[in-house]
C-alpha cells in the first residue's frame, strides 16, 4: 500500500519516486541526512567524499558504508523515476558505489589485521597486493540497483607475513576476505551495502576465499570450464584502485585474457553456453511451476535479460581472440562494436540494445520497490501501474501496455537467442527421442553399414575409407558423430538438388586433414548454412578445396552471404586492421606475432572472398585482378607501417621508403598464389649519415621481407621476388631514389637494361612514401620518353621474347596460353614495344593501364591498323580466362590447338604487325 497522502501515479512519465516503499523508509529513518550528498549523479569522488565526512562526525566505518549506500539509492531512484536519467548513467553510479565502498573496506581490512599478523612481504621486501575482483555486472560498469556483486580475491603471491606471529598469505588474505564480508556484506540496523558473492571463484563454494595468481592460472590451465570463460570476460581489478593505475594489476589479465579468449575461432563454446543456457531456463520453469507470476521474470525467463547478455557473450568469446577491437565487458558497447565491425546485422543489434535498456528499465523499477534483488514483476496492480507510468507506458485491468511490450520484446529476444545457439529453432528437449519423423531412417555413425549403404554409392565409398582411417577411429566417440551429422547434411543436399556427390566427396576430403581441428567442425556443426554454402563453393571448382585445405578458418567468412557479394574495399579494410592494431596494444597483446597473424588471417578472408566471387561467376577475370592487386597493395602497406614501429635501429618516426611493383602485381594482373616482383627505394637526401640510413633501410627491408614471407600458425603471405632490382640479385637489397633515377636513366657507366625498361612499362608505386612514389612516376616516365632507335628496339624485344620462347617449347600438340605463338607473352612484349617506341610522341601510353587498355589506345593513335588492337586486347582477355578457369579446377593449362585458334590468331596477328611480317 502506498503511504498516506502519497497519490498514486498513474499518468504517463508522471510516476515518483516516493511510491517505492523502500524510498519511503529511506526518507523517514534518514531525512536529516538526505542533504548530505551533492545534487546531480554520484560518482567515486562524491561517494568517497560523503563516507569521510560521515566518518568524521564519528560515526563508525560500517555505518558510513551503509547509510552512504542508502543516500546514494534514494538519489537514483529520484534521477532514474523522475527525471529519466540515461540507464547508463544510473548503472555507472551503482558500480562507483560499489568500488569507493570496496575501496574504502579494503583499506579498512588491512588496517583492522596488519597488527595482528604483520604485512605480507616477497622477496623483493615488496608489499604483496590483494585485490577485489569484480565480475559480472559490477565487472561491466552495468551494476543494477539493488544488485549483489560477484566477487574473486586474489592475491600477487605466496608469502609470509613480517609480524611477531607469521601467518602464511593464504591465511592472511583468508582473514582480510572474512573481514571485507563483514564490512560490505553483514546486516546491520543500517542494512547492508551489498550482498557479496563468491561463488564464480574458482571451484565455487567448494574451493578456497581466496587465491594466488599461480592458483589461478593453474586452475585455468587444468581445470577451467567453458563456462566460466563468459563469467572471466567481464573480470577486472575493482580495489584497491593503486593497484590498476601501478600496472601490477595487469599481471592479472594477462591470465585471464588467454583463457577467455582463444587465438581461433573458437566455436567449440557453444555447446558449453547451450548446457549452461538449459539449466538456467530448466531452473527457472522450476520455479514458475505452479506458480505463473514467476513466469515474468525479466531477467532469467525466456527473452529476458541474461538471454541477451549470452548472445554477446558467445559472439566475443567465439570471435574475440582474433579481432580485439570488439572485446569489452559493457553489454551495450559489445552491441555497438559487433555492428560496427559487421558481426552483427545493424538493425539487430538496435533491438538489441533497446530490449536491453527496456528490460534493466523494468529491472530497476522491480528493485526500487522493495530493495530486493528480484527480477519478477510484480503482481499488485498499483506496483504494475506505478512502473508502467514511470516507462511512460500504461497498464490497467483492460489493457496493459507494459505487458504487451514487454511481450514483443521477450520475443524478439528469444527468437535471436535461439537463432544463434539454435540454428533457428527452439531449444530440442533433453533426450527427446527423433523429430520430424526421422526415427525409420538409421542414426548417422560411421560405424554403421547400415547408414553408409544407404550413401549415394561415390560418397559411401570415399566415406567407408574415411571412417577406416585410424586417425578417425582414435576420434571420441563425440567427434565422429559431428562428423556423421555433417556428411548427413551432405547427403540430404544431394537429395533436395542443393549439391552434387562431386561436391560431397570434396567436403570429405577437406575434413580429413582437419581432424584434430575440431574447432571448424564445430562452426559447421552450428551453422548448417556455412556448410551449405560450402558445398556449394566446392561443387563449383577444386582449387577452393585446396586453399581451404591451407586455411580452413576463413570458412567463417561464408556466415555473412553480404561478404561474399560485396567487392574489395581496401579503405575498409585499412580501417578494420588500424581498429584491430590499436586494440590489440590497448590489450597488451601487439607483439609480432600477433601482428603477423593479423595479417595473414586478414589476407586469407579477403582472398577467399574474391575467390567464391570468382567461382560463382558474380566477377571477371580481371575484376578478380584488380581486388588481388589492390589487397596485396593494402597488405604491403600496413605490413610497412607495423613493422617500421617494431625495428630497433628506426631513426626517424616516418620511414622515407617506397615499395614499387613490377611484374603481375605493377600491372594489376595478380592472380591466386602469384609472387610479388617489387623494388624497395628510399630516400636519404637530409640524413645527418646517409651511410646509417642505408644500413638501417637494409635493415628494415630484411625484416619487411620476413613479415610477408614467413610462415607462421596462421600460414603465410606471400613469396617476394627482388631481382627486377638495380642488377638484380647482385645489387643491393634496397637503392636510394638518386641510385635509382640515374640506373634507370642511363647516367653513368651503371645503367639498366632494355629488358629492364620493357619491365618499368607496367611498375608501379604501391606502398609507402607517396612522394617517393611520384619521384618514381617521374623517374618511370622518362625512361618511356628517352629517344629510341625503334628498329635496334624491336630486334632487342624479339630476341628477348625468342629466348623466353626457347626456354618453354611446345612439347606436344596441346598449346600453353602463355607461351604459345600468338599466346599471352607476344602480346605482353608486342604493348611493351609499343610504349617504349612510341610513348614520346604518344603520351597516352605511358600511363600503366594494363595491356588491354593499352591496345586499345595504340589502336586509337593509329599505330596499329583498325581491329588488330581490339582483337588482340579480346584475344588478351580470353588467354587469361583460359588460363584462370582451368587453374580453378586445378586442370593443366594446356589446350588443344583448335580450343583457343581464333584468340592466338589475333595474337599473332598483333605480332606481324608490329615486329613485321617476317617475325
């Protein structure tokens, strides 16, 4: 009942806070004191500051942490049903109530044992620290208002303590938690200030009150549980506060961190969450059972609160370990991380993040009534209208707003909830038997004759040999039966016209390396549209099975279909790897090696992209080219920049050093597993030692190399080819940009090559100092204006492609679109002449095109005959995509003469007309 001559609230946003009984008795026991606390939100400052002045009146330390904590709720309770304060701002001011009280116990603690037992010291004579770990919503900065506070304390390490009577720092530490519970936890006339805790450490209530870092990581190293990975991620150092502004506190996380989030992506998670997920809801039907109030509780009902909070947990645990920037421990922050990063759609991650809010809105009212920490809503009409109005909702015997709301959104939720952890449906009950009439059809195992005879006859064979494989039989039992599910699946697509048994048997042959991966078998297992989508992929060509094979994480990239349609944006992606860098040095984790994967997993993804684009058709050959080329350039050039920061001779913030690209990779044409031709310049003109700058670019080239080429656990990048350097393998590694103009140029007794300048036709700036990049434009472009003598030019060119010519002969009838008369490597040297003979007086052809491009404007300036550059630049297109297609399929590119003849015909056309008629 509401109290005398308190009106009841039941216009919309018009509720008070005064109908909260628990308001009431705050403002009758201590209205002498409800000044005592400054106007507008509290914080650590403000809350610290009321305990010491209640302290200095003489009031006891436990009295001013309780009487504190009842000022501080009244005061929330006012901001949050009055004045529609933000849900994050409340929640921010619970949790500063939580850490100044701890903060204050904690001092309070040592002070009450510290003359009894003396300090624990190491060896160092260093003050071993205990801290207050706060985990779940205290741990986020999301503590609710009349919530608990899970806590662990752990201490630095195991010592004895200096006084008269040493005690070991178990039992000290032991004593300091007994006495911190009093403090914090024990009722008195005053209440309490919050209900600890301790069950999340580890072994529960069954293991010690307190533990030593090496415990801990002990027991995260041998006994952890999957579970206890969710509880860890929103884990920090709430007191003492010195102890995280030090830094020793971060010895801490770097335990934790590795437990929580593993360096995969870890989808062996989700059967943990999904037990986990059950007994919580078998636990709270229990308690709804003959009673239907209990069936709204906001919190652990279906829909509710914690179904939301697991959603995120399992993205970040899953996913985490690879892409930092999306850890945190506040709910509503990994929401908008998650969208921000593409791991969650936008638009459900915003329904999302407004059921959250709604649901700790309705929360919070729960708990404003009674103190309690309770999460159901109550079943007094006054209460529900009182809550409804403070949410501006209404709610009367008729028509309740707030239940219908509250309705739609415990939907929505558990519809996502059981879209992630259940593929879409509902929960399957515990030992349900066969659903949808599958009880005839014999169990998927890879015993079972029964089942592999029923196999499309192909694929039961391939699958019997797999099952005989004594790798697969060391298999557990639980193993083998995810892999029977998953060739089930397989079969049932080859059933509905989804997928052929080509497809099947490559799906086979792709798990079989991957049996001690179970990770990826796990992402299948849970994702049933992956899977299809791979079978797809696989039916498509073989290649993809090998790159898969290689690097079977990037399977994750099917997840998103957007992904797979969307083109290469290398902005994008410049940006994702920045966000991942700054992340990871945020974590304390932006070591090499981590930079290094990085990299590699980035690589591999966008690769991957491109190539289910390729193979389902959605882009060209040359499409495929520009996005391989364009990754490869955005690569180089984060590559640089990390490594730059991690050589330890740099003399300067910016290095003064540009990768040029040659070859396949300067003309846009890289393809799947193409080498990268480059040419490393710098510039050392206002170096105080040139000499020093020399051997510190050297230096630093030598590690740029390793980063692209060396293999690690996430596999590699790239092979470097540096011989189109200044005289090649015998010159330096890296050649300043003067060295370099003069080289090319021909000043001086040192001077490149004919071969060399048909070579710089299509080299490129692609990474590094754009100026140096211009020098080099500059540089390239007077090479291809120098005077020529054509006719010494064009013989140079043929004797050069009839070394390359006699160097691969058609050994029989079938002919390489490459190397054959008329084939790629005659139109490719026909441009070249072409740009260096004519590019003086035919600007348009030094702009590096590629030869399409190229034919055509030779064709357009007239020095080709009408149709010989537009049929020689198709001629061009169609070589490649010869070419492409069978390397897809993994099929020799060699063809029968009459397969390409009218494509080779225009290429030898191109040839006469420019080499002449007798060549």
């Amino acid at each position: 009942m509401n109290a005398p001559g308190i009106p009841l609230p039941l216009a919309r946003g018009q509720a008070k806070a005064a109908h909260s009984r628990f308001v009431q008795r705050v403002r009758r026991r201590y209205a002498d004191m409800l000044g005592r606390l400054p106007d507008g939100l509290p914080d650590f400052a403000t809350i610290t500051a009321l305990i010491a002045a209640l302290e200095a009146e003489g009031m006891p330390v436990m009295r001013a942490l309780r009487i504190a904590r009842q000022l501080v709720l009244e005061r929330l309770a006012v901001l949050d049903i009055e004045q529609h304060a933000d849900q994050a701002e409340v929640t921010a001011a619970m949790t500063h109530l939580a850490e100044a009280t701890l903060e204050r116990a904690h001092a309070q603690a040592l002070a009450d044992i510290d003359p009894r037992w003396g300090v624990p010291r190491n060896a160092a004579g260093e003050k071993v620290e205990f801290w207050i770990v706060g985990m779940g919503k205290l741990g986020a900065r999301e503590l609710n208002v009349s919530s608990d506070i899970d806590l662990i304390y752990v201490y630095e390490e195991e010592v004895t303590t200096d006084g008269e009577k040493p005690v070991s720092a178990q039992e000290y530490f032991g004593q300091m938690a007994r006495r911190m519970y009093a403090l914090i936890g024990d009722v008195t006339d005053d209440g309490f200030v919050f209900r600890v805790d301790l069950a999340l450490r580890p072994n529960g209530n069954s293991g010690p009150p307190v533990v030593s870092l090496a415990m801990l990581e002990e027991y995260f190293l041998v006994q952890g549980r999957e579970w206890e990975r969710f509880a860890w991620l929103k884990s920090r150092v709430v007191a003492p506060r010195a102890a995280v502004t030090s830094g020793r506190a971060l010895a801490l996380r770097s335990l934790v961190t590795p437990f929580v989030y593993r360096r995969y992506l870890d989808y062996g998670v989700f059967e943990g969450l999904r037990t986990l997920h059950h007994k919580i809801r078998e636990e709270a039907q229990r308690r709804a059972a003959g009673r239907p109030e209990r069936a709204n509780d906001v919190k652990l009902s279906r829909g509710g609160i914690r179904e939301i909070e697991f959603i995120v947990q399992l993205l970040l645990v899953v996913r985490g370990g690879q892409f930092p920037e999306i850890r945190t421990r506040s709910t509503l922050k990994a929401l908008d991380r998650l969208r921000a990063t593409g791991l969650m759609k936008a638009e459900t991650a915003e329904k999302l993040h407004e059921a959250y809010v709604f649901l700790r809105r309705i929360e919070h009212r729960i708990q404003f009534l009674d103190d309690q920490q309770t999460h159901l809503l109550p079943t007094n009409d006054d209460d529900l209208r009182w809550i409804a109005a403070s949410l501006g909702l209404s709610c009367g015997k008729n028509a309740c707003e707030l239940l219908d709301r509250l309705g739609e959104t415990r939907e929505f939720v558990s519809t996502e909830f059981d879209t992630l952890l259940h593929d879409g449906r509902a929960p399957p009950p515990r030992n349900s038997g066969c659903r949808n009439g599958s009880c005839s059809a014999p169990q998927a195992q890879l015993e079972s004759e029964t089942w592999l005879d029923r196999l499309p006859p192909e694929l039961g064979e391939r699958v019997r040999r797999f099952s005989e494989n004594p790798r697969v039989q060391n298999l557990r039992e639980e193993s083998r039966l995810r892999i029977a599910k998953l060739v089930q699946r397989a079969v049932d697509e080859i059933r509905s016209g989804n997928c052929s048994v080509d497809a099947a048997t490559r799906f086979v042959d792709w798990i079989e390396p991957l049996l001690r991966r179970e990770s990826y078998l796990a992402l299948l297992v849970e994702r049933p549209n992956v899977q299809r989508r791979l079978l797809r992929l696989l039916g498509l060509a073989r290649w993809p099975v090998r790159y898969l094979m290689l690097h079977p994480g990037v399977i994750d990239e099917l997840a998103d279909e957007r992904t797979m349609i969307e083109r290469f944006d290398p902005a994008a992606l410049t940006a994702e790897l920045e966000s991942r860098h700054e992340a990871w040095k945020r974590s304390g984790e932006a070591d090499e090696g981590a930079l290094l994967d990085t990299l590699r997993r980035a690589h591999h993804a966008e690769i991957f992209r491109t190539l289910v684009r390729d193979v389902e058709g959605r882009i060209t050959v040359e499409a495929v080219a520009d996005e391989l080329s364009a990754l490869a350039d955005t690569i180089l050039q984060r590559s640089l920049d990390w490594a730059w920061g991690h050589l330890k001779k740099r003399h300067r913030d910016v290095p003064r050093l540009a990768v040029i690209a040659y070859g396949k990779l300067g003309g846009k044409e890289l393809g799947y597993g193409s080498d990268l031709d480059v040419v490393f310049l710098y510039d050392d003109a206002g170096e105080a030692d040139p000499y020093q700058a020399q051997e510190v670019y050297a230096a630093f080239v030598r590690k740029l190399i390793t980063w692209l080429t060396l293999r690690t656990a996430a596999g590699e990048l790239f092979d470097i080819d540096t011989a189109l350097r200044p005289n090649g393998n015998s010159g330096l590694l890296v050649t300043s940009i003067e060295s370099f103009e003069r080289y090319q140029r021909g000043r001086g007794s040192n001077t490149a090559w004919t071969w060399e300048h048909q070579a710089i036709t299509r080299a490129r700036f692609c990474a590094g100092d754009a100026e140096l990049g211009e020098r080099f434009e500059a540089t390239r472009r007077a090479v291809i204006e120098a005077e020529r003598d054509a006719e010494a030019l064009r013989q140079e060119i043929s004797a050069m492609r009839q070394k390359v010519r006699d160097a691969h002969p058609q050994r029989d009838t079938r002919i390489d679109p490459k190397h054959c008369a008329g084939g790629l490597m005659d139109i490719e040297f026909a441009v070249q002449y072409l740009v260096l003979a004519h590019g003086r007086t035919h600007p348009g052809l030094q702009d590096n095109l590629g030869n399409i491009a190229l034919l055509k404007r030779a064709e357009e300036a007239r020095l080709l005959d009408a149709g010989i550059g537009a049929a020689a630049a198709d001629a061009y297109r169609e070589l490649r995509r010869a070419q492409h297609r069978a390397r897809l399929d993994e099929q020799p590119t060699l063809f029968s003469e009459e397969t390409l003849a009218p494509e080779r015909a225009a290429g030898r056309a191109l040839w006469r007309a420019v080499f002449g008629p007798g060549a």
